[in-house]
C-alpha cells in the first residue's frame, strides 16, 4: 500500500516514517509539509494512504479531503487534538489518531485500512432474492436481503437494522448502496437507505419502520415520493 505522509511538524513526520517504516508492504512515496504540497502530489501520482495532519497552515487536513475530486485515498487521521473527531468521521476517515500515535495504535489502524481495501475489492452484486453476511464479533452471519429494515451511517461505519437485531459493518453507506436491490432499497438521508416495503407510514418528512423513526431530508423527498405507490 502506498502512503503518503502529510504534517507540517518536521519531527511529527519523522515519527510516522519510523512507524511506516516497520509495517511489512506500506511504501511511504512522499512526504508533505502542507495540505497544498499534498493536494498537487495526489493529483500527479495518486496513493493508497494518506497519514495526514488537521491543522496546518493554510489549508487544513479536513478541507485537503473534501477538495479532493479524483478517487480518493484512504485517509488516516493524525493529530495532537480530539475536537475534529466528530467531523473527520463524518467524512469516512479510517481512523483517527491523536498524537504521540504508539505502535500498537497505529498497526491496528492500518489493519482498518487493509480491511477496507479487501472489502472495496469485493465485487458483490444482490438480485433480488439474495442474502448478504456480514461480520458479527468475528464470526460470518447471513442476513436475508429482505429482512433489512434500513440502515444508519455512523462516520466509517454503517450500522444495519433488522427486525430481530442490528449489525455493524466497516463500510460506507455509499458502498453498501451500490450493492443493494435499487429495486427495495431508497436512499432518504445521507446518514439513511431504508427498505421501501418496511416503511410503516410517512409523516411530516419523518418515516417510521416500527419503533424506528427515520428523516427524510430534502433533496431525497422528491426521488421517494416517485417510488412510492401512491394512490
């Protein structure tokens, strides 16, 4: 996996090449002093993994991310504060590690990393009548595709509810969507896909599926309204 190290802190970014250094198959191809140098490094050479820094000066790591417009890379976050958690996993960041990152911590988020790689590799596409697995405390659980409820994004995890139980997985909600029956599946939020034939009843911009209340946000009403079966 090729990496590249984005801190504006020359002896932060000597601490993560030691640490790239002793993981087996991650190549660092590039060091970065500001998110700009990254942003024009990215674009001339893409990369698997960006080890990147939030605040620096001019552009930030956060905004680095979000003016990305190629594929992006994998992004693991690296930074001395916690207060941009919450924001940083809003935009499916891999992990998120405050510094001084230890070994342990950053092995195990680099795992996270080659997970998401080995998932986004997986080229399964639902029909109509299939079922799904999904990972439960390291054991492989079939869930059948019409058993779903909806499902609710929580920053790199997508939490999947059905009637008995939920799962999580670590995924986006995008990439779960792409592999979900169009034809069952609506997208009403961008926190949100739920089953169409699960919807009790719709009021007010909100969906109720059982107890479960679901938003619908705007730019999603009028996609929804079409699908429904109106009479």
């Amino acid at each position: 996996m090729k990496c590249l190290i984005v801190d504006d802190n020359k002896m932060a970014r000597m601490a993560m090449k030691q640490l790239v250094s002793q993981v087996k198959d991650l190549e660092l191809v590039k060091e970065c002093e500001d998110a700009m140098e990254a942003y024009h490094a990215i674009n001339e050479k893409p990369v698997d993994l960006l080890l990147l820094d939030i605040e620096m000066p001019g552009m930030t790591g956060l905004e680095l991310i979000k003016n990305l417009r190629n594929k992006k890379p994998l992004i693991i976050f690296t930074t001395a504060k916690k207060d941009y958690a919450v924001e940083a996993f809003e935009l499916n960041v891999v992990d998120y590690l405050v510094k001084p990152v230890s070994p342990a911590r950053f092995l195990q988020a680099i795992e996270r990393a080659n997970e998401t790689v080995a998932s986004d590799k997986q080229e399964v596409k639902l029909n109509e009548q299939e079922f799904v697995f999904v990972k439960d405390n390291g054991v492989l659980k079939r869930i059948n595709v019409d058993d779903i409820l909806f499902m609710e994004a929580m920053g790199d995890y997508v939490k999947v509810h059905t009637a008995a139980k939920f799962h999580v997985l670590h995924a986006t909600l995008k990439s779960i969507e792409e592999k979900l029956p169009a034809s069952k599946f609506i997208r009403v939020h961008r926190s949100y896909i739920v089953s169409l034939k699960k919807i009790d009843f719709i009021q007010e911009g909100i969906i109720t599926i059982g107890k479960s209340t679901i938003p619908v946000a705007d730019t999603y009403r009028t996609v929804l309204t079409k699908r429904l079966n109106l009479l």
